[in-house]
C-alpha cells in the first residue's frame, strides 16, 4: 500500500486526524467537522509548527474562488470549537497576527491505535547518525515515512554502508 506523503495522518492531544479517511475522532469517538474546517485542519496539519498564511489557506482550501477572510475566520472559530481550543491560549492553532495561522499540537507517540500507527523513535540510532536524525525530525508527522526512512537505515548500517559518526 502506498501512502501519500501529503496526506495529513496524526495523532495529537485526544485526536486522531486522518486525511485520507476523512476522519477526525477524540478518544476514539467520531468529531463532527464540516468539510471545509477539516481542510483547514488538515492543510495545517501537514506543515506543524510553521506558517500557513491567509492567502495560502484560502487558495488551498476554497481553491482560488473568491471568498473572503471572514470565511477562513468562521472555519477557524468552528476548527477551534471541535478541538476545544482557546484562542487566547491555544493548544492546537496558534493566530499569527493579520499573516496566518500554525498548527502548534505536538505529535503523540506512544501506545498506537488500531487505525492509526505511532512513530517510535530509535533514539540511538539518531544519536549515533545526525543525517539520520534530520531525517526522522522531517518525517515526525508522517510515521510510515519516518518508518521506512529507519528501515533504510537499519539496513544501510547492518550492511556497514553508513559510517559510525561517532568514530
């Protein structure tokens, strides 16, 4: 099965987002989202931690229609009420004043669930390798590819074909 990259696909706080599956659910029970909170939630969630702009959002999301901010603005109040987010001291989208908005949840790992794999890290093999571990702080989000880029990894070492950074 190939899975793809710019599909949003994590787990954070209570929540478990899947793109693909048009699915979001808190504690394993279904959030009701109208479709265009979701595709906010979901544009965010692929870039965590950075900036999404406005215009960036509205392109993605409403796809070059004419709309204005004020519906981005409603989709971000509605986003906000299902995950039960302040805006004043948020948890998961954080404002950045008149440019945009960041998805600011940090990525569960941990005990995975039946539909959604967590990523666990091989913290020695990051430490041994900073290559490696560039790689896994790229890939967080995404645990199948953070899983097959340790999968190459393994492989690479076991073959002596990745020096020891630490020699």
């Amino acid at each position: 099965m190939t899975t793809d990259p710019s599909v949003a696909r994590l787990r954070f706080e209570r929540f478990e987002l899947d793109e693909a599956e048009a699915r979001l659910t808190c504690a394993g029970e279904s959030v009701a989202l109208a479709p265009k909170p979701f595709a906010v939630l979901c544009a965010l969630a692929r870039t965590p931690g950075r900036l999404v702009t406005k215009n960036a959002l509205l392109d993605l999301v409403w796809g070059h229609r004419f709309v204005t901010e004020s519906v981005l603005k409603s989709a971000i109040s509605e986003l906000r009420a299902a995950l039960d987010d302040d805006p004043k001291q948020p948890r998961c989208i954080e404002t950045v004043s008149r440019r945009g908005y960041r998805f600011i949840a940090a990525a569960m790992s941990g005990a995975p669930s039946q539909s959604m794999p967590a990523l666990e890290p091989d913290l020695a093999a990051e430490r041994t390798h900073p290559a490696l571990a560039a790689l896994m702080a790229l890939c967080r989000s995404h645990a199948p590819l953070a899983d097959l880029v340790r999968a190459l990894a393994t492989t690479l070492e076991r073959e002596q074909l990745v020096p020891d950074c630490g020699t």
